[in-house]
C-alpha cells in the first residue's frame, strides 16, 4: 500500500519487473467524502515579478550588478528559447539557475511574510513549505531541513510550538499532530508533492477543516507548475486571489 504511487521512471520500470500493478484506487476526494480525512480548500495567491531595480545578480565572471526580477527572469527564459528555437540542446544548468531564481524569489518571500502576519491566527499549527534554505530561515525562526537537527520538528509533535519551516524534509514519512494549514510558498510541477504536503494537514479529527495556502507567480514557469500541480483536484475546493485583492 501507498499514499503516493510512483511517477519517476525508475520506480515504474522497477514496478514492470516485479509484475506488480495498481490494483484500486483511493481519490483523496472519496476519503473527504467517507470521513477518513479532513475536508481542505486550497488558496492560490497570484502575484508578480518585481519591477523594481533592487535585485542583485552576483555572475561568477563578471561584477555584480541590480536589475528588477522581472528583467532577470526575461533574461533567464530568453535564453533558453533562443537555444530552444535553434534546435539546440539546452544544457540542464540554464533550467536550474531559472528554477533557483524563481525558488528563492525576494517577492514570494515578503508575500509569504504578509500572509503568515495576516491569515494566520495566534495558536494555529502549521507548516511552511519554503523554496530554498534561505528562504526558510527567514520566514521562521522554527526549521526543520537539511542543515538543522530535529530539536525544533521535536517542539512541534510535541505542542511546544505551533509553527516550523522547512524545504522538502517533510514531503512525507512525519506524523506531526493536529495541524491545522500550511503555506507552500515554493511548488514543482509534480501533483505527488503536493498531495503529500496537504497529507501532512488533513488528517482527520472533528470539526478540522484544513486551509492550504500555494503562491503562483503568474506568467512566469512557475504558474506552469502550479497548474500542473493541481491537475487532477476538485476545482471546487480550490480559490484564486491576487495579492492586491488580500
């Protein structure tokens, strides 16, 4: 048994040699209905690259400089698709500088910011998925990722705090009780990560009704991904703001 089946490609070659197949299926939207998990509404806040002149592009051969971040991301795509355009192979680390940047995006971190201070009530567990290290130390002064032991996810299961950010540590294998929401401020496209994310937040109890709150920068890649994420899900527990309208 498995919440998530595989995607990867290794893992459904491996499932091929064993002769192993799905045999049913369990939507998590018939778990709602048959009470096994939390009902859930999913926020999507829509928001944009900065235009202002203010971020700080540090090339490894060159003298750094400002631009906005709606400039660096053109710049970043654009050349792609020149490469794409020209039949070329675009090599892998064009796509991971754009991904980065969008993962550690100054914009996504002060909307994070605003929405915790605002939408988030005193005593409410919860989890902010963040898209980089960095990004995760900011938002939290409770973490939980790669560079830090477990002292603070500890706090947590424990009902000592009522809070923790972390990168991808807990995607899945956590139980952490009673939490009530969570904030993905970073997505990829695969829906397998975010069902295991908003599995952290539904387990049942009465009267729990989980919030789950998704930042999408629109015309940009990462809106591409957030879509994607979503395929899949009832359109009707999911809402679409834009930042201005918070």
């Amino acid at each position: 048994m498995t919440a998530t089946p595989p995607e990867d490609e290794e893992k459904k070659e491996l499932l091929k040699l064993l002769k192993l197949k799905i045999s049913f299926n369990y939507p998590l939207a018939q778990g709602v209905k048959d009470g096994v998990v939390a009902p859930f509404e999913i926020n999507v806040v829509e928001l944009r690259l900065s235009e202002k002149q203010d971020f700080l592009v540090s090339p490894k051969t060159t003298k750094s400089y400002k631009t906005s971040e709606t400039a660096r991301y053109n710049s970043l795509t654009k050349i792609i698709n020149a490469m794409q355009f020209s039949g070329k192979d675009v090599p892998v680390f064009m796509y991971l500088n754009r991904m980065r940047f969008l993962y550690d995006l100054p914009t996504k971190t002060t909307t994070a910011q605003y929405i915790i201070k605002k939408y988030f009530k005193p005593k409410e567990r919860f989890l902010i998925f963040s898209g980089s290290i960095a990004q995760a130390e900011i938002l939290c002064k409770y973490r939980y990722h790669s560079k830090t032991d477990d002292v603070d996810l500890k706090k947590l299961k424990a009902g000592k705090i009522d809070r923790l950010s972390c990168v991808k540590a807990l995607n899945e294998g956590e139980n952490i009780p009673n939490l009530d929401s969570a904030l993905i401020v970073q997505l990829n496209a695969k829906s397998l990560d975010l069902i295991q994310r908003i599995g952290r937040i539904v387990r049942y109890r009465d009267g729990h009704i989980a919030k789950i709150w998704i930042l999408s920068v629109v015309d940009t890649q990462d809106e591409k991904w957030v879509k994607k994420a979503l395929e899949g899900f009832d359109p009707s527990v999911i809402k679409y703001h834009h930042i201005k309208n918070l």
